[in-house]
C-alpha cells in the first residue's frame, strides 16, 4: 500500500484534530495558477469536489470566506444579496493573506488567523466528501462537508454562477 507522503502539520490540520474531524491528507505538485483543475486531476477526483477558499471583503472592507466548488464561479452579487451586504468583491492576494494566515493557493477556511464568517455554496454539502485546501500549496484534506456547518459554523448560500 502506497504511503500518503507526511505533510508536517498546519494551522489547518491543528484545528481539525483540536475539532476531532477526521480528515485524509493529499499530497500533490503545486502548479502556479493551476487552480482546482490541477489538484482534482493530480488526486484523480472529479474538480466539482474540491472546493476552492475564496477570501473576499465587503462595502465596509470586512473579511469573509466564501467556499465553492472548483469547477464553479461565485456570483458576488447573489452572495451579497443573500448575505444582507450592498457588495462583495475578492481581496487582493496580499489583503487575504493578512486575513487568513495563508499564503494564495493555500488558503484553508480551518484555523484562519482572523475570525471571520464563512460562506458555503449550498450544494457543496451535498456531496458525499470533498477535498478542500489543508493550509498549504500542494495539499489538500478530504473531509466529510458536514463539518463545514456544523465545525465551521459556514452558512450555506446560493451563490454559484449560472452556466
């Protein structure tokens, strides 16, 4: 049987185990930009399960997550309407950074150095498991979506682009 190579802890996977979810660890080559498309096709899982941790700010510049899956676009006015906010927009990468803790292409919405409010696209809970960003480039933990409600305390949102 094929080890997972060891990935030394994150403030993500610290966080999981302080929260007793049990999660799996997947190790793959980062590729710059590569996105969800890259990891999905590195772990052999369809891209509609890894679900990407988008860093955005509001009207007042307050800070929250938005998770969604890789193969989809956020629709920031639908999120902002459903959320009581007059608008939502991506933060500049170093802005997200400041917030989360992590570094872009490694951001996990698990053990953020600031608190902030967590969306999540509806029917990402729907899936049977998903593989969402461990707290580093090339490292993903699979995890059962429940926990995003009920660990994370996300709230689930209608927010996805409409093809």
């Amino acid at each position: 049987m094929a080890k997972t190579p060891h990935v030394s802890e994150t403030p993500a996977t610290q966080w999981l185990k302080r929260q007793g979810v049990p999660f799996g660890e997947h190790v793959y080559e980062y590729v710059e930009h590569g996105g969800t498309a890259v990891s999905a096709a590195a772990l052999g899982v369809d891209e509609h399960a890894v679900v990407k941790t988008l860093v955005m700010a509001d009207e007042s510049n307050k800070p929250l997550i938005v998770l969604m899956h890789g193969d989809r676009i956020v629709s920031t006015k639908n999120l902002a309407r459903q959320t009581s906010r007059k608008r939502i927009e991506p933060c500049p990468p170093e802005m997200a950074q400041r917030h989360s803790g992590y570094q872009v292409g490694g951001t996990s919405p698990f053990g953020t150095r600031k608190s902030m409010p967590v969306f999540v696209e509806r029917t990402v809970l729907a899936l049977p498991r998903i593989y969402i960003n461990g707290g580093r480039r090339g490292y993903l933990v699979s995890v059962d979506p429940i926990v995003l409600t009920e660990s994370l305390r996300a709230v689930p949102v209608d927010c996805a682009l409409e093809d």
